[in-house]
C-alpha cells in the first residue's frame, strides 16, 4: 500500500508486513481474485503471479435473525439525531420503540449463535459507572428521579452491548456511522424549513425535530467528523451526499445559534487540517468545493441575529456568565461541597439546585428547574468523588484504547473525543443516546482492530502454509464481506 499518496498503512510493524502481502490480489474489483460463498469455509486466493494459492477465512456472517437484528440497530441510530420529532402519547419516543425491538431482536440472535464477544475494559467501565448509578438509589434526595434515571442508563448500557455483538467488523461500524449522519437530513432540513417559515424554537434561534437548539447543535457538530470520514472512504454519488450533509450540518450549527456548538464545530474542523496531506488532487479540490458551497449557505440563510449572538462568545468568556451557567455551576459546587463522596443520586441535580439558587425555581412553574450544564459537573455533584472517578477512568479507557487503531481511523476518533469534551462542557449529556452510542462505536472498531492484531501471526503462518487449517479464523466472529483492512484505507473518490 502507498503512503502518503492517497492511501496509507493501516497498521505498522508486523501486521503492516500481512496487509500488504494479503491486500495483492485480493482488492475488490482486481483481477485474479476467486471467491467462493459465504457459507463455505474458506477463500482460495491466488496472486497475480499464480504461484500458489492460499486459503483465507471468509468472515462470519449474520444469520437471517441477525440480520434484522443489526436493521432494527440501524434504525436506532438513524433515528437518533431526530429523536424528539415522533412522539407515542402514553409511552414516549419513537426511538424507545426501535429501541426494544432492537432489544429483543438482538437478543434472540446471540441466542441462536451461541456465543457473546468478551466485553473489553471499556465496557467494564461503564457497566460498574452505570451499577453506581442505579446503588445511587440508596441514598438519593430525589429518589423518583433516580430510579427513572438508573432505567434509562441500563438502556443505554444495553445499546452499547449491541453494537459491541452485532457490528463486530469495521463493514458494520460504518454502517452505523452513516446510519447517524443519514438522520442528520431529518433535523438538518427541518431546522431550514423552520427559519424559511419564521416559527423560532426559542428567541431567534432555529431547532428542528422538537430538539432543544444547544442540543441539535451538538448532535450535528458531532456527525461532521463521521460525515467527513465516510465521504474520504466512499467513492460514487454517495460522496455528494455527505458533501451535502456537511453544508447541511454547518448551516443548522449557525441557524441554533449555539455558541457551545459553534466552538465544538471549530474542533471538528480540524479533522481536514489533519488529513490534509493524504488527500489527492481530486479530493482536495472536492474539498474546496464543498467549503465553497457551505460559506454560500452561511451568508443565504444564516440571519444576521445568529451571528450577533455568536459575536458575544469572547465577552461572555471575560466576563459573561454563559446565560446563567456560571450562576447554576456555583450552585452546583456548594451541593457538592456538602456531599462530596457519594453526592446526592442520579438525576436529582435539577431538584436540589433549584433550591440553592439566589432565586430559587418551583418544579411546578412553567419554567423547569435548570439541569447543570456540564457533564462533568453533574456526574461530579449526583454521584460524588467515587461516580466522577468512574466516569473519568471510564473516559481514560476509551481514549487508552485508541492508541493502536490505524491513523485515519484514530484521527477521526480522537476529534470525535474533542468534539464531545466541548460540547458537553456546556450541555448535560451524561445519559444522551449519542454520547453512549458514540462510546459504543469506538469501543467495537477499537475491539475490531485489536482482534486482527492477535491474528495477525496466524494469518501470517497461513500464507506460510498453504494447508493450515483456517477454524480459529472461522471462530473469530469479525463480520466483514470484504478484507478489513481496505476498509482503513483510503479511497479515491
């Protein structure tokens, strides 16, 4: 594989020694490539030169079960950037429903295979933070809205699972990843035809699919890596669509008026600046393009009030308080002040602080009481120096996991942290669908690479001998049609 030019290694040292003597004659589209079902055990490859021919694991497919499994799971993740738009009177969301489908259709398919893929520690982090969660019961202040809380994070943790089980192979992850910026359409295009109608969500801001603005800001900003990422990896008139998807995420950040979103955007961008070097002629030009076509839709529909309210970032940094967040933070701190070691149970923030504020809220005005508007922070003040513990080494693991992931991949990932980090610093996102789903994600492509690392000495045997047996492969449960590592690769499109 060339470097530098268009396309790089994914992996270095001994295993980039195997991607590029397996990737020769065996690249999709290339001659001299046979293929066999599926369903038969093995691939015979034979090289261009036709000197032997070697036998390769064909990945393991879903069955029929877990292939409506991984739809409905499709369908979760797409529904997730417009979550709020469909509502069930006297059950919830749209996305509630998907989402016990998705439970009871994954369950049945890891049934019927037989086996569970070990968690990794990541995971481990986040079932003992989500066990401090629900314990948090035992000494809650609002012990209601804990309860409820500790529901929704089993929830979440359950996703995680299946995204772990059901999209073990990079194929799948980046289904899910399109799945997540295909539903940015819905909101995206819902918040113009709001600001084309004159219907404000707030004060002159623009939010569409019922979402609060600060969220839908983040929820687009956090789609701008994955969307950029998949539009370098595809090639087709599905590079039109992300080029679309990203004029279309940049134009609703600016519409929301979200200053948060608006420096998270700022870090997402810096996703082009470090790949730059890679792309070709074509793309970069591409590129220009679509940067081109996003400052016209900027100065189209952005209203002028958008940027007088993104003007006043540098004032409220000196001397501003970020809309009131400083005054609920302040608030925040002295609760935790008085209980610092186990804090006050999940989802009590809203309750506890609306009663220490200068003013304080009644929950039984219109107005709700103020959630915290840090992530950090909240998780600090419900669940105390144990909970943030948790939730840090939690966040440690994920990041300690991308060390050994091919660089394009841990690139996106690494801006995709970034973007998270300063978003949630303004926004309470602790139990968001996006954020676990974003966690979920990273942890099965991370487990996705480290798996071909510990097969890389057998697959390198097994070019060795022609006559290996090929079943610990076979038993490996990576699910990808095509050879993983052209997937880390870049595409020219």
């Amino acid at each position: 594989m060339v470097t530098e030019q268009g396309q790089f290694d994914a992996f270095s040292g001994q295993l980039s020694v195997v991607a590029r003597a397996a990737t020769q004659g065996f690249w999709p589209g290339r001659s001299g490539v046979s293929q066999t079902s599926a369903r038969q055990p093995g691939v015979s490859l034979r090289s261009n030169n036709d000197a032997a021919t070697h036998t390769f694991p064909v990945a393991e497919q879903l069955s029929t079960l877990g292939k409506f499994a991984f739809a409905t799971l499709w369908l979760l993740v797409f529904a997730m950037p417009w979550e709020d738009a469909i509502t069930i009177p006297g059950f919830g969301t749209s996305v509630r429903l998907i989402g016990m489908v998705a439970l009871g259709l994954g369950v049945l398919a890891i049934v019927e295979r037989g086996k569970v893929r070990r968690p990794a520690v990541g995971h481990v982090m986040m079932a003992l933070f989500v066990v401090l969660a629900s314990l948090s019961y035992l000494w809650s202040l609002y012990p209601e809205g804990t309860l409820v809380e500790a529901f929704s994070y089993v929830q979440l943790l359950t996703m995680v699972w299946l995204i772990w089980d059901l999209a073990p192979g990079v194929r799948e992850q980046m289904h899910l990843m399109q799945a997540y910026v295909l539903g940015t359409f819905v909101s995206g295009v819902d918040t113009i035809y709001l600001f084309l109608s004159h219907e404000e969500s707030v004060y002159q801001r623009y939010a569409g699919a019922k979402l609060d603005a600060n969220d839908l800001g983040l929820i687009m900003a956090l789609s701008i890596p994955m969307s950029y990422y998949l539009l370098i990896q595809s090639k087709g008139w599905m590079v039109w669509v992300y080029r679309v998807q990203l004029i279309l995420a940049g134009t609703t950040i600016l519409l929301t008026a979200s200053r948060g979103a608006t420096l998270a955007t700022v870090v997402a961008l810096a996703i082009v600046p470090l790949t730059q070097a890679r792309l070709n002629g074509r793309q970069q030009v591409a590129l220009l393009l679509t940067i081109a076509l996003l400052v016209c839709g900027a100065l189209y529909f952005v209203p002028a009030t958008s940027w007088q309210r993104l003007s006043t970032l540098p004032t409220e940094f000196e001397q501003g308080t970020f809309t009131g967040r400083t005054i609920i933070w302040k608030a925040g701190w002295e609760i935790f002040r008085a209980h610092p070691f186990f804090g006050i149970g999940a989802n009590a923030f809203r309750v506890i602080v609306s009663r220490v504020l200068a003013e304080p809220i009644r929950l039984g005005e219109a107005d709700p009481a103020p959630p915290a508007h840090n992530t950090f922070l909240s998780v600090l003040v419900e669940q105390g120096v144990l909970g943030f513990a948790v939730f840090c080494a939690m966040l440690v693991a994920l990041a300690l996991s991308l060390r050994g992931m091919p660089p394009f991949p841990q690139r996106l990932w690494i801006v995709s942290f970034a973007v998270w980090i300063v978003g949630v610093s303004s926004l309470t996102w602790e139990m968001r669908k996006p954020t676990w789903f974003f966690f979920g994600l990273l942890m099965s492509q991370c487990g996705s690479v480290a798996q071909m690392r510990r097969l890389a000495p057998l697959f390198s045997r097994s070019r060795q001998n022609p006559f290996v047996r090929t079943a610990r492969f076979r038993a490996s449960g990576i699910s990808s049609p095509k050879p993983w590592w052209t997937l880390f690769s870049w595409k020219h499109s």
